[in-house]
C-alpha cells in the first residue's frame, strides 16, 4: 500500500521540522530561545479568558457553519472601525487563518490551477496548494530593494491560461515588507487585466513600523469583488491557540461556495468564538502598546545581526520576522547544529531555515527566519548566542 503522491509532494514545514532536536536538547538541560516560529509572548487579552470563563450553557452544542453571529459581528465591527467595508453577510469564521486560505485556494483554483506569489512567502502557502491541488508559482522580490514587488513586466512573464489568483501577504511574512499604493496598483491593475482573484493574507495588520500607514487591499476601489481576505487573532491579540480566523469577501458566488467548506466541516469551536468576539472589547490601547513592543523587539535584532560579520538583512516594516543571509554554507545544517552540539552557558537558540519559504530552486539555502517575539532581555541573549554560534560554525571547518 502506498500514501498519495500529492501527500508525498507536501513539504515538511521549516518552521517546525526542527522541532525534534529542540526538544532533544531541552532533555539534555539546554535552554532554547525559540526564534523559529511566531509565538508571541505577550499576554493574550483577559477579556477573552473571561468569556471563557462565564460560559455557562447545560448544552456544547454545534455553532452555525459559518460562525456564531457574535464572534462574526465582532470581526465586523472591526474591519468597520479600520475603514474596510465588511459587513456580517461578507465574513465566515474558520478554524485560523490557515483554514481561511485553503478554503479560499480551493474555491478559487482546480487541480492543476496556478497562483501567483511574491517570494519568499509564508512557508504553509505551498502546502496548502499542494494540498488543494494548486502550484505556487513564484515572483521573485529582493532585499535590496525591500521586497517591493517587482514590474507588471515580471508578473505578466509567469502567467499562462492556468493562472487564477495573487496570493501574498501584507505586511509580509517572512520578509516584514509593507506594502505601500504603488505595489497595490501593481497587483490591482494585474487582477483587472487578466481576471485574476487577489487573495491577501492580513493577519499582521497592525503591525507595521516606522509611521508607516496600513493600507488593506480589501480597501482598494474597483477591484472588490476579486479581493478575497484572510484573518485571524492569533497574532494580533497574541492568541495563537484558540485558531480563530476568517475569510471575507464580497464576491457573492465565492462565498456561497465557500459555505460548502464550511458546512462540510461543520464548525469552528464554540467556546473559542465566545473567546473571540469577547476581543472586541479590548482597548486601543492594547494594541499600541504591542506595536510598540514589536518595534523597539525588531529594533534590537536588526542591530544585533548588522553586528555579525558576513550578515546581510534588511530591516522589515512591519510583521514580526526578518529575513537574514548568513555567512555559512548550508543553513539548515547550521540550524540543527545550534540545537544538538552548541551552547552558550547551557542555552541555545532554534532558527527557521530560509529555503522552505522560497519555490525556486537553490534560493534560501544561506538564509533564516528570526521571529522576534520574545522578551528584551531574551532577544539580546538569543542573538549572542547567534553571533558566536556563526563564528564556531565556521571555525570547526
């Protein structure tokens, strides 16, 4: 018996296939400053706890498929209250982002289909092609030049008759770009022309730096039945586990297809969205302290890794990740070494090698994702653990 080719085809996830090794050398007595994946450590609102907590029905019973009518109207009122005309008809509730976007790949692609996405991307954007049966075709951005996105000369090169959607993410992850009107009417006029969706993935909006505006494509004129949104709160209210996202759009016909995937996985969790709409409560306040936080978090990292010879990074406007080229040969191998033979004073740190976020062939294999989304103090001990983890690397040949 064999498992399906296209499971085969499904890369592991760089983010978390490391995961083995840090566990290991936490048995061992390590200290791990985990700068793989995007946990935030801030506190998740206590509104959300409270909810939860006065919870009191006799029944758990199902929600309906497209979510409680209070945890949509929460998420309502807060595209309201950032001038995204989304009403409750418009927006379903999904098990996380992460549900939100397969669900608008498989409503938008069939098999064989092509999406077109600026790289490097999010690493799951490619298993949840594959798994839809969709191929990433990617856009090459740089560093260089921020990881603004290129001519509509490049993009048109990578369309064919199979091409269906733009999907990226704003602001970036992995590369913390923001992008400014100019990329938007890039991907607007490209949409237009070619009759493409524009899937845009949103979850970091709040985050962005530097007295940089935020501008959602869900907001742009002309285009608003082809912009398919995904969201989520795991990130920003620092509540990755109750995996409470969305899907919005006001394309009509979308919509009404995507209720088949809701209904045919029933429902998210009830207790969850009780969480969930309880946000809406949550002062302003909340998230210009966190904004803040994340700031002055990026702030000491570019620095640290603009101290380490042979690093090159740019530094992101927004998100919480940074993209880095080391000076070593391999990164992932430098990445599981960190994990089962170094150590700084018992402590060491776990990285996201960079070639899991590229399609193209050979690109990101000197490169790592740092999430910082840990304390001041660990991030500083972190990136000295990163420094004079590249020095002995290269010292033992």
């Amino acid at each position: 018996m064999n498992v399906s080719k296209r499971i085969e085809a499904m890369q592991y996830s760089p983010i978390r296939k490391l995961a083995p090794f840090a566990e290991d050398a936490k048995k061992t007595g390590k200290k791990v400053y985990h700068l793989n994946i995007g946990q935030p450590d801030i506190e998740t609102p206590r509104e959300f706890f409270d909810a939860v907590k006065n919870f009191d029905e006799k029944v758990l019973e199902y929600a309906f498929s497209q979510g409680m009518p209070q945890t949509i109207e929460s998420f309502a009122n807060y595209y309201q209250s950032l001038g995204i005309n989304f009403t409750k008809d418009d927006i379903y509730i999904t098990n996380g982002g992460s549900e939100a976007l397969f669900f608008a790949i498989v409503a938008t692609c069939d098999y064989g289909d092509e999406i077109l996405v600026p790289e490097p991307f999010y690493t799951n954007y490619n298993g949840f092609s594959k798994s839809a049966g969709a191929v990433v075709v990617p856009v090459p951005t740089s560093a260089a030049d921020g990881f603004k996105l290129p001519d509509l000369a490049v993009w048109e090169k990578k369309i064919t008759p199979r091409t269906r959607a733009i999907l990226l993410s704003n602001p970036g992850n992995p590369t913390g770009a923001v992008y400014d009107m100019a990329d938007m009417e890039k991907v607007k006029a490209l949409a237009l022309k070619h009759d493409l969706f524009i899937i845009s993935d949103e979850v970091y909006k709040e985050m962005v730096y530097d007295g940089l505006k935020f501008t959602s494509f869900a907001q742009l004129e002309g285009v608003e039945d082809r912009v398919i949104l995904t969201d989520s709160i795991s990130k920003r209210y620092s509540a990755c586990g109750a995996r409470i996202g969305c899907i919005a759009s006001k394309n009509i016909e979308i919509m009404k297809n995507v209720m088949k995937l809701c209904q045919g996985r029933l429902c998210v969790a009830t207790i969850e969205q009780v969480g969930a709409a309880a946000l809406a409560a949550v002062a302003p306040k909340y998230m210009e302290d966190v904004v803040v936080e994340y700031e002055k978090r990026r702030n000491i990292v570019h620095s640290a890794l603009n101290n380490i010879k042979g690093v090159v990074c740019e530094k992101p406007r927004g998100a919480f990740y940074i993209m880095a080229k080391l000076p070593v040969d391999n990164a992932e191998n430098f990445a599981k070494w960190l994990l089962t033979d170094f150590d700084v004073n018992g402590a060491t740190v776990m990285v996201a090698p960079g070639e899991g976020f590229y399609a193209t062939e050979g690109l990101g294999k000197d490169e790592i994702r740092i999430s910082y989304v840990l304390k001041e103090e660990d991030l500083k001990a972190a990136m000295n653990i990163l420094d004079e983890g590249i020095r002995a690397y290269n010292a033992k040949g």
